[in-house]
C-alpha cells in the first residue's frame, strides 16, 4: 500500500489512509518483523509416540484403579 501511495487498484485513496500512514511509519521506524514458526513442538511428538504405545491409558488406570477405554477427543489436527 505505501508503494502506491495508499491508493487501491482504481487510483482511490484507500479507507483510512492516514492511519495505515502512521502504523507503516511506526513499523519502518522499530523495523518490525513478523515471522511464524510452523514446526512442532518436541512435546507433541512425544506424546503421540506415548499415544501410540497405549502409556497414556495405562498411567491414568494406574493413577485411579479404573479401566480407561482408548478414545479419541473431538479435536484433531
């Protein structure tokens, strides 16, 4: 947008111009950058190894001296 002076594609001056203004000025005056970081975490593979193994079951059945059936939750990735 600071590239074409805060004018869309039509030669319109965007909507809140001034204020997309100031945030790029503040954001090339504290040089800013925004990364993301998409590699798991090192828990979540081992989890899935003690999943796959069935110790999860086993530490809560050994925890509370009941039987814990193998369920998934409603969330997965």
């Amino acid at each position: 947008m600071a590239e074409t002076d805060w004018k869309d594609s039509k030669g319109s001056l965007i909507r809140n111009a001034d204020l997309w203004k100031k945030i790029w000025e503040l954001a090339e005056k504290h040089r800013l950058d925004i990364t993301a970081n998409t590699d798991k975490h090192s828990y979540s593979g081992w989890l899935q190894e003690q999943m796959a193994a069935g110790r999860c079951e086993k530490e809560v059945e050994k925890q509370t001296g009941r039987k814990v059936m193998c369920q998934m939750s409603g969330y997965h990735y």
